[in-house]
C-alpha cells in the first residue's frame, strides 16, 4: 500500500514502530526528536518496491531523496567505457538516505537505485521540501543540516577514494 502522506503511518502497527526505531538507530535522524519526525511525516510518501525494480535510473528527471525504512539499496554509476557498465557504489540499508543530490539541485538522477529486496522507502520530493521550509523553519534547518552532513560525509570519502588513484 502506497500512502499519499505518512502523516497517520504512527497509527499503522507494521510502520509505526518502524519510524520511532528509525530515530533511535538511524544516523540520519539522530538529531530529530519523536515529535520532529511526526512533524516531518507530514511532508512524506511512503513508497514500497520489489526486489530487483529500479526505484530511479540514471538521467531520470527525478527530485526526491528517500529513507530506507525496511530492505536495502544498491546505488549503480555507469562508467566511461563505450559499454557504459554499470558499477556499484554503494549498498545501504534501514535508516540510510539516498537522493540527496537531486533534491537539492534538481535532475537529473547522478546515479541509479534499485531494491535488493523488498524495500519500503519515505519519500520527500523537492515540492514538499519546499512546503516545509516555508512551514517549518525549524524542522526544515535539521532536515538541511542532515543533507548537509549526509554529502559532507559521501564527499569526504569520495576524497579518501580519489587519493588513492592519484
């Protein structure tokens, strides 16, 4: 079941507990309180997809970032060769995000996502970011500081990795 919001998913006993333990365990929302994430379930979509479908492709006109609440992502860069094969980047798992780039500048998608397995995901899109930066200031500071943080830490190692080619 695809919900519209997640504003009620609290109420839902298979997701609920899902969110609160997602706060206690999860790095990205280690700094959000119980009321900051009912707060920002107002502003998200719940989003659920079989193992092996692509959640987005590379190029894709997307602008959402996502959370993995249950199953696990493999991130896919093509790379140069006339093939363009895909390789791994990355495989993340519950609590993780994902998307942060086209959320914050736009499409298209720098890379692809698909579910390794059954995989529930919270969506927030570009336009209800948007609607919660003009709503909730507060909230919406601690949802930037997490993306902030959250491509600091992927540059960063990114750098580790860069370093070891030069």
């Amino acid at each position: 079941m695809d919900y519209e919001t997640t504003e009620d998913l609290f109420h839902d006993p298979d997701v609920g507990p899902k969110l609160l333990e997602m706060v206690d365990g999860s790095t990205w929302a280690k700094d959000f309180s119980e009321d900051d994430v009912k707060r920002l379930c107002r502003y998200l979509r719940l989003t659920r997809h079989e193992r092996g479908s692509v959640v987005f492709a590379e190029g894709d006109p997307d602008d959402s970032m996502a959370i993995i609440l249950e199953g696990s992502i493999e991130i896919t860069k093509k790379d140069t060769s006339p093939e363009h094969k895909p390789k791994c980047l990355v495989r993340i798992g519950p609590g993780r995000a994902f998307g942060e780039l086209a959320l914050i500048e736009g499409p298209p998608r720098s890379a692809t996502a698909r579910a390794l397995d059954g995989v529930s995901l919270l969506v927030l899109s570009r336009v209800n970011y948007e609607r919660l930066c003009a709503k909730d200031l507060k909230l919406a500071l601690k949802v930037t500081t997490n993306i902030a943080r959250l491509m600091s830490f992927r540059l960063r190692n990114t750098s580790v990795k860069l370093v070891e080619y030069l």
